[in-house]
C-alpha cells in the first residue's frame, strides 16, 4: 500500500493511506454498531485517514450536527487508535438552526467561529490532525480566516490546514496571504472529483457561477502547478450510481460525455473482472496527480470492496481509453 504524502513541513507533514473513508453518516443513518464494525475493518486492511466535519449529519435528523464526530470520537478512545491514524474534521457549514433540508444559514468562517467550533470538534474528537474550512465565507476577510486557522496550528490545537469547496482563485490567494505573512497555509483540497465529468456551466447553491466544490480543469491545472497539495476526492463513486442503475445522478451528469465514459469505463470493467466502482478508485489513484478518494460505506462490504481496489493496477492502454473518452 503506498502511502500518500500530506503537507510539505516535515514537522507537521504526515503520511495517510491511498484511500480516505468518510464518516458522515456514522452516528445518524449508520448506527453504532454498524459504524464501529466498519471502522474496525478500514484499519485492519491498513486504513490511516477518517474525514468528518462538525455538520455532519444534521440533516438526517434535522439537528445542527456533531453526532459523527462524537461516534468517531468515542470509537478512537474505545480502540485505544493514536497518532498512527489521521483525523480531518471540517468547520464553517454547520447551520445556525436545527434544519432537516441543506441550510442557506451557517455558521460561517469568523475568526472566533473557527477557534471555538476547533475546540468543540477537539472535544468530541481528541485531537484535529487536518482542519478543513468547509466552505468559502465572502463575508469574513479572508485574511481574518487565514490568520485564525494559522494561530490553531500555532496554538497546538490542529496539525494541517486545508480547503473545501473552493475556486481555484480563492485557494490560490488564500495560500498567498498565508505564504507572505509566514504562516501556516493550506497543504489539502477537499473537492468532488470522479471518472465522469459534472456540467460546470449551471449556477449552484452557493454561487451563481456553477457549483462549488466541484473539480474542474481550472483546480486540475491549479494542482499540477502546486506539487506540494494533495486532493481528497469527496463522493467519488456517486452514491453507489456507477454500479446501480436505479440510483440517479442528476442533472450534473446528464450529457452526452458520461454515456462516451461509461462505455469505456464498461469495457476496462470487462477487461479486468474488477467492479466498475473499483475501476473508477483506481483511476482516481492511479494518475500523475496526488488524488485520495474518500469513500462512503453503510456495510462492511462495501468498504472492502473499495479497498480492494489499491491492489488494481490500470494498464497504460486502459488509463488512455479512460481518460480519452468524453
């Protein structure tokens, strides 16, 4: 298993595993036991790297959050786990009300948001090893978000800094403000990235200029001129659509590019008797780009079979065909 480098400061730096598993929905759809009977499993097969965030799930039971990070919290001090796995947690989408639907009203990224929901998270978890904003903040300056996340690695209170649901602009002058002041910056991305292309050309929640957090070449080009940043890939499998035709994807990848992908995607899947779901983990790993999946499971079987897919290894004939098509 290769491990994948995060962070360039070798005080700080750390090294995690190819795939990340997220625990959204632990503690709220996924029950306790399911949930530590999962996480128990991702480290036996060599897992080092949990994402949550301090929102996660509210909408499942129309609450503000907090009830992954306190299952992933009391599992960790349950199994005695240390510093060999690492623990990203995120800040700024947490809605101001209990909401059962996707909140306009969140907290938000100023300064003293971002320090006391660290310490709350840092309650519930133990310790904050990445510390995501989940979302950008046009209200805050953004040189007020920087030096408020930078005095939490200065203070102890988290190891890496990183960016979730971001433009590349906005990643790039946040790291800019950080690099000349001489603070701690961003070193991870946390966007949605798959084998098939989403529409970029359709207002989002968040923005009228398309839908934040999706990956797109502007942020590919961005990562390719910025070596030392890696990419954890949010929702790389589509909430299971790859492998089930009843699960729909949306209108973000409704085009003609995904049947191109598909098709050829159907065809590596033929060549390599591996699902469609480990083809798609295996091209996200296998490129010249630092890109760790995050992936998502309600069973322990559905873990392994993600997992399984460190061990496929694309040709350079079936990577080209991926790649071409669409």
């Amino acid at each position: 298993m290769r491990p994948i480098q995060l962070g360039t400061d070798p005080t700080r730096s750390r090294h995690v595993s190819p795939i990340a598993l997220g625990a959204m929905r632990m503690g709220t759809s996924t029950d306790e036991s399911t949930s530590y009977a999962i996480l128990d499993r991702y480290v036996e097969l060599g897992g080092t790297f949990i994402d949550t965030a301090n929102n996660y799930a509210y909408w499942v039971n129309g609450t503000q959050g907090g009830e992954s990070e306190r299952l992933l919290g009391a599992w960790l001090r349950s199994r005695g786990i240390g510093d060999q796995v690492t623990i990203a947690t995120k800040v700024g989408g947490r809605p101001t009300r209990p909401s059962p639907t996707m909140a306009r009203e969140v907290e938000g990224l100023a300064p003293g948001v971002i320090r006391e929901s660290a310490e709350r998270s840092l309650e519930n978890l133990g310790r904050i090893d990445l510390y995501y904003a989940h979302i950008f903040d046009d209200a805050v300056p953004l040189d007020h978000q920087v030096e408020a996340f930078a005095a939490l690695v200065t203070d102890g209170l988290v190891g890496l800094l990183g960016l979730s649901n971001h433009w590349a602009w906005q990643i790039e002058r946040a790291r800019a403000i950080a690099a000349a002041a001489g603070l701690p910056g961003c070193d991870v991305l946390q966007h949605h990235h798959t084998y098939f292309r989403a529409r970029t050309d359709q207002a989002g929640m968040r923005s009228p200029d398309g839908t934040l957090g999706v990956t797109d070449g502007h942020l590919l080009s961005y990562l390719r001129a910025e070596p030392g940043l890696a990419l954890v890939a949010y929702s790389p499998l589509l909430a299971g659509a790859y492998v089930r035709p009843d699960q729909p994807m949306g209108e973000l990848y409704d085009h003609a590019g995904t049947r191109a992908r598909r098709a050829a995607l159907d065809d590596v899947v033929r060549e390599t008797g591996a699902t469609a779901n480990q083809v798609v983990l295996a091209w996200l790993m296998g490129g010249e780009l630092p890109i760790i999946p995050l992936v998502g499971a309600s069973s322990v079987a559905q873990l392994e079979e993600s997992m399984a897919a460190i061990d496929l290894e694309l040709t350079a004939d079936q990577r080209q065909r991926l790649d071409a098509a669409g």
